[in-house]
C-alpha cells in the first residue's frame, strides 16, 4: 500500500503552474499516476484537456518526456514509441529500463481512439494506458461520450424539454478491456490515492499492456464546485456507480466494498448536469433506470468476483 | 546484381538493405506485396527492423511518428484509401519535422472504388509537408527510395517515393541493384539531433500553440521545404558518383530545338518517350520535360525548361475536381505566370482508375502542343 510519507518525497513530475480549472479531477490523475512512477517513464497523450492545460507552447508542466500527436493517437504513437524503444534496446542504443504510460479522456479512449487503442493492446506493446475519465468531451466544450451516463446534461445530450438528457447507458470500458487479456485492469478515482498509486505500480510491473480507467470528476462538466472534486469521486465509489476493483492475473478483485451502499443521488445531487433530473417531471424515472443499471453493474461485479475472486 | 523484381518486389528490397529500424505498415491493394515481401525479410531474420502490423492506416503513421520521434530510421508504405487515412497524420509527420519515408503505389480514390493506378491520392496529399517523388520505372523506384532516406534526414522532412499502382508496383522489370554493405555504408545509421527517448533530457513533442506561435512553427517548416530543393540536388549527385545512376529533379528529353513540350510524371513518361521518338522520326520537333520532384516545387527549373516553348501540354493523372484540370496544371501554370513571356498552356487529364494510355494518345497530345491550341480547357484522354 502507498503511503503519503514515502509519497511526498517523490518528485513532482507534473508540474504545478499548468492551465487546469480549479478542482479538476484530469489533473490530480496525471499527478497521481507520476507520483507511483519509480522509474524513468515517458508520456504519451492525445488532445483533450490535459494536452491543452499542460502544454501550450513555450510552458510545458511535464518533467518526463512526452508526446501528443492528435486524439485518437495516444495508443497508436504509443506503440510507435514503444516499438522504437524495443528496437534501441535490442540495438544496444539505448541502456535504460523504460515505462510508458498513455493519458486519454474518455472520448480519446472508449470513441474516437478505440480503435487504436483494442490494436495496440491485442499486439501487447508493453505500456500502461491510464483513461482520464470524466465522462465527456471536457475540452470542445461538454459534450456526450459513450462514458457519459444515462440521463447526463451535456451539450449534445442536453436536458430538453423532451429528451431528458442522455439516452443511453455508458459503456463498460473495463469488461472490454479484459476482454483483451489486458496483462492487468484496473478501475479507481482519484480519492482513494493510495489504491491508484498501489495499481499504477502493479500495471507498471505487468508483463504486457495494462489498463487503468480513473473517474476524474469535472467541476465545469458536472457542475459542481471545484472544492467537491474529491468529495464526488468519494462517493461515486460509495454509491457503487463507480466500483474500485482490478483484475489482476484472471482474478477480480474489489478493493473498496462501501460500508454503506448509498443511493446513486447522492452522487447525483450536488452534481448540475443531473439537476434537470431532481426539478423536472419524468426525472424521478431516470434516476431509478440509472440506479437500477447501477445496482445490475454492481451484483454482475460480485458475481465475477465470486467465480473469479482472489480469495 | 541484376534482377527481375515487379515496382512492389523491388521497393520492399529497397527497404530490406536500408534495414530500417522500425517499419509500421498495414495492406491495401497495390501496395500491400511492399508489407507481406517486408513481413517475410522480418520473420526470416534477414532485417533487424522491429516490423509492427498495425490495425489500420491511420495507426500505421502514428506509429511511424511515434517511433521516428523515438530517433527512429521509420518507414511505412502504403496506397489510395490507406493515404487517405493517414491524411491528418501527415500533416502531424510534416509539422513534427520527422524523417520518416513512405513508398506509395498511387492508386484511384473511392468513390466508385477502383484498384488502379492514377495519382488522385498522391497528389491529395501535396499540402501535408511531405517531399514527393514520382517514378517513371521500377529502376526509379528501387534508386529513389534510397535517395529519399538520405534526403528526410538531411532536411528532416518526410518522404514518399510514389510509383503508379500496378502499372508500376506489379510491373515486372530489370532492376540493377546494389549490394547490402554498398546501400548501408552510404545511408549510414540514423543519429538524430533529438529523441524523445532521451530520459536524461525530457523533451515535450507536439505541444499546443496559439495565435503567437503557431505561424512561427509552420513558417520555419516552410523555410525546410524551401531549402529541400538544393538537398535533393546533392544527394542524388552523390547518389550518381555512388552508384552510377544520374537522375534530375526534372528531365529534359528532347527538348533541345523542339518547338512545343509536354509535361508529366510517373510511368506514362515511358510511353511518352515512344512517342516523342515517333514524332521526331516524322520530322516534329517535339519534346518531354519529365517531373520526378512534385514536392519541393521545382518551380525554377519549370521556369528554365519552358520559358522557349509556345505550347506546352500538360498531363495530369488526377482531377482536382474544381472545373479548372489537375494539380500539375495549375501548378506549372503559376509557376510560369511569373515569366514575362509564357508559353501557353493546354491541360491534359489521362489514365484515371488505370484508364489504358497508348502511344496514340501521347503522339495526339504532342500534336495538339504543336497545333498550339485546343478548344477544350481540359481535355480528358480516351474517355469514352
Ligand atoms: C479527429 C478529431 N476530431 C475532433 C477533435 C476535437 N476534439 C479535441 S479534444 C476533444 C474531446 C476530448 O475529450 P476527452 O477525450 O474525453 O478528453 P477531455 O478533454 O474530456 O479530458 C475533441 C472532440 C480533434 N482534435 N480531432
């Protein structure tokens, strides 16, 4: 387990300084994840958010090397990259023990990067790839991704006087993950720090290509204030919305079982793209399907984990 | 030793004694003998290359970005729909300044689909800050692409070396080529002046720029290709005295007292020379400026070998579907404009989707240069 003490005596190699917006959840992963990294890494990322708060020429925040290209390339280039430093090492031009770890949002990851992304994981290059997830195109603006959840405001799913936000249910990024034979997935949220760290270290150390989905909560995408940040990604965990768990070696294992399941409004609530759902008629139905998907999700996971449980 | 190799054959033995360092390719119809024949060089031992067999086109130029970013010998081959793919990450390998050499089968783009041999997707790409080469032979081919290596080093702009899809790429041919040592100890191993691999000095490649600075990037990208022209003159200077093989950045074939010229690229500049010889024998005073350089410009040698002529006939084998003929044509056109006497100039558009183009076309278009006028703006050989 990571503990803060050995923590904080890492070097920061995300520097602070950068363009994020107050609270931003995106931006408090990227640190994280640097933090667990013990070894030389090199970045890769696509366009999104962190791109833009990060690297505006002539400021960079990064003190690792790094490389975007465009956004649906982070797993792409990464392969390149990775490729490249296989070849230098067999070579004998290059000595050093290398990582590497991509950045995506969740439109670079589970859309628009999909692809590259299920390619570059089935050739296993060896790399880490971390998906930012905040459950929308923060950076155009707020728009629906296939991580946005069902009846989520956002700017192409808006809350109408008709369609009540988004249609559709997200999309379970993890199973399709695993369903690769990843070497190690894993899914957690930027308050439990430590369990991020631990996984980051874990994911590093596979052999092969491995998969960490972080829930990044969005002050200005989720309406909700930047000091709530953490406090949201807490109880997305405790809402069982968001479930920390990994699957490490053909096993699953959950690490945070809620002492209490809270209901999913709890998350919901203080959050402004479901306010719609809290003040307008028909809402009250949404959040029961959202709650009702979520509870199915939840009891599919314990199953998995009973079948393919640790213990 | 001499061999007979198809433009496809020859091409991914170019690329076998370059050896290069990593190779990310995906097939597609004529180039994909270029990725199985490289396949089979990588899994018999018989390159080092680290060969990665991407899910797509798309994928196959970021991995070639990411890996010549990693300070990299990169190449990559490709065709028609597959370059179109690429399309946003050539600009990416043109603005990023990286090396990397792509051998392209041109081919017809879609729709309706077709598999044959026209320069629609070439010259589709003209803008993305790639160097281009066009091909008249597969001898062309196998010397270009080693020329091309040397060249994207030099200037740190990437490369495609275009031979015509099938007409070309499964065209059987004699090919000199050189032995392994010869090509390697000329092209030298890749030491590139940064890397993002370099762990001790952190780099950030491909930031984000606003209004201050991105025209400061693209104009130095600019003064790249701007300087290329010389680069290239050198090198395949120094290829000749290497190899023995001579090859300008335009040819001048007959050109010496002929009264009216055509300009092309590409492998109907082989029939062409048929029927420029026909011609001469029946006392016509005609000639052929073949282009091999599309990207840099060569803007100043058009302006050398064509100011004399009245009529000049230029052949395109695309359209740019803009009412006004193809790329070639309007590109001359402008580089001409600054002459202040300019021949006048008739556009030809031939051989889309491998439409046949005979000697009999090639001696019409050499007639209507010397007639001098046409009525059409564009005429399009041999459609029916
Ligand atoms: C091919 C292409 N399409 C669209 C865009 C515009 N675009 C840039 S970032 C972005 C959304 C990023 O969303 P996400 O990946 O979720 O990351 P976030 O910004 O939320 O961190 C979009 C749509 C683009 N850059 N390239």
């Amino acid at each position: 387990m990571a503990r803060l003490k050995d923590l904080c005596k890492n070097p920061e190699l995300f520097s602070s300084g950068h363009r994020a917006c107050a609270g931003c959840g995106e931006a408090l992963a990227v640190r994280q994840v640097l933090l667990a990294a013990q070894q030389p890494v090199v970045g890769i990322m696509p366009t999104g958010c962190t791109e833009i708060f990060s690297s505006i020429y002539p400021h960079s925040a990064w003190q690792i090397p790094m490389i975007h290209t465009a956004f649906e390339t982070a797993a792409s280039t990464a392969a390149g990259v990775e490729t490249a430093y296989r070849f230098l090492r067999k070579a004998g031009r290059m000595k050093e023990d290398v990582k590497f770890i991509a950045f995506g949002g969740d439109g670079g990851t589970y859309d628009i990067g999909f692809q590259a992304l299920s390619g570059a994981v089935e050739r296993r290059h060896k790399f880490l790839y971390v998906c930012t997830d905040n459950e929308g195109y923060m950076n155009t603006g707020i728009q629906r991704s296939s991580a946005t959840p069902y009846g989520a405001h956002t700017t192409t799913s808006p809350a109408g006087k008709v369609v009540p936000g988004k249609r559709q249910h997200r999309k379970d990024i993890m199973e399709i993950m695993i369903a690769h034979e990843v070497a190690y997935a894993a899914q957690t949220t930027i308050a439990f720090w430590s369990d991020l760290v631990t996984k980051v270290g874990k994911a590093l150390a596979a052999d092969g290509p491995s998969f960490l989905n972080v829930l990044v909560p969005c002050p200005l995408g989720w309406g909700h204030a930047g000091d709530e940040t953490v406090k949201l990604s807490r109880l997305a965990a405790d809402t069982c919305f968001w479930p920390i768990y990994e699957w490490d070696s053909g096993r699953y294992v959950i690490n945070h079982q809620p002492r209490e399941k809270l209901p999913v409004e709890e998350f919901m609530k203080p959050q402004g793209r479901f306010r719609h759902l809290f003040t307008q008629e028909g809402g009250a139905e949404v959040v029961a399907e959202l709650q009702r998907h979520v509870d199915a999700k939840w009891a599919l996971l314990q199953k998995r984990r009973e079948c393919f449980g640790a213990d | 030793m001499i061999l007979a190799k198809t433009g496809n054959e020859a091409l991914a033995y170019a690329m076998k004694q370059v050896n290069p360092d990593v190779v990310a390719a995906y097939p597609i119809t004529p180039s994909t003998e270029i990725v199985q024949i490289f396949s089979n060089y990588v899994h018999d031992g018989l390159v080092d290359t680290e060969f990665v067999a991407v899910e797509s086109e798309h994928s196959a130029m970021s991995a070639c970005i990411g890996a010549a970013a990693s300070g990299c010998r990169t190449m990559t081959a490709t065709a028609s729909q597959g370059l179109a793919l690429m399309h946003e990450m050539l600009f990416i390998a043109g603005g990023l300044r990286l090396p990397i050499v792509m051998a392209v089968a041109s081919r017809s783009l879609s729709s309706p689909l077709n598999i044959h041999g026209d320069h629609s997707d070439s010259l589709a790409s003209r803008d993305s800050g790639w160097m281009q080469f066009f091909c008249e032979s597969v001898q062309e081919g196998y010397d270009t692409l080693f020329q091309a290596v040397k060249i994207a080093e030099r200037t740190s702009l990437p490369a495609m070396v275009c031979v015509d899809g099938f007409i070309l790429s499964h065209c059987l041919e004699r090919v000199e080529s050189f032995e392994d040592k010869k090509v390697r100890d000329w092209l030298g191993t890749w030491r590139p002046n940064w890397s993002l691999l370099d762990v001790a000095r952190p780099i950030l490649v491909g930031p984000a720029t606003m209004q201050d600075y991105y025209f400061e990037f693209k104009r130095t990208q600019i003064e790249g290709m701007n300087r290329a022209m010389p680069v290239i003159e050198a090198v395949q200077e120094e290829f000749a005295r290497e190899f023995g093989r001579g090859y300008g950045v335009i040819e001048e074939y007959r050109c010496e007292d002929a009264e009216a010229a055509v300009v092309l690229m590409g492998s109907a500049c082989g029939t062409m020379r048929e029927a420029v010889d026909t011609l001469r024998k029946q006392g016509k005073k005609v000639g052929m400026v073949k282009l091999r350089v599309f990207r840099p410009m060569a803007h100043e040698q058009f302006r050398r070998a064509l100011a004399r002529f009245k009529t000049v006939a230029v052949m395109d084998r695309m359209d740019t579907v803009s009412s006004w003929g193809g790329a070639l044509y309007t590109e001359i056109g402008s580089a001409l404009y600054h002459l202040p006497e300019r021949p006048k100039l008739l556009s030809y558009v031939y051989g889309l989707g491998g439409k046949e183009f005979s000697p009999a076309d090639a001696a019409g278009i050499l007639e209507g240069a010397l007639a001098g006028h046409k009525d059409e703006l564009v005429t399009y050989v041999g459609v029916r």
